[in-house]
C-alpha cells in the first residue's frame, strides 16, 4: 500500500476550498482518505487561509508517505 499527502477539493463550485489528507496512491482526488491532516482555503481578496497539523505529517513521513508536490509548495 503507497501512501501520499495530497490535496482534496470541498466545498461548492466557484470556492476553492482544500483539504491536505493522506490516502492511497490509487485512489481518487475526492474519494476517502485515511486522516485528515490540515485544510487549505484562497479567497477572492487574495486571502489564504491554511491551518496544518505538523506533527501528523512528520508521523505519516516516518511511516513512509510521499508529499505530493502542490503540498509541498504549501508546506
């Protein structure tokens, strides 16, 4: 089973609204994910709002998850 920390979208259309998960590798962008690690928000006055859990990402590194790259730049 791979693992990777990535992005998955929320919220209505038009809102970009994100929540940075760990899930398998295969499955889908939106489908269910393993833990919740943080979320992700960019409104429309250029505010960004993000809230991440450190500590669960050093946890799911050391067990062997891969950072996806749109998380990276994040992070």
């Amino acid at each position: 089973m791979s693992l990777v920390i990535r992005l998955t979208r929320t919220g209505k259309r038009g809102e970009r609204k994100y929540r940075i998960v760990v899930k398998e590798k295969r499955s889908k962008r939106d489908g269910g994910f393993i833990d919740l690690l943080g979320f992700y928000e960019k409104r429309v006055g250029g505010e960004i709002i993000k809230k991440v859990d450190m500590e669960k990402i050093e946890h799911w590194k050391k067990n062997g998850a891969q950072i996806s790259p749109a998380v990276e730049q994040l992070l």
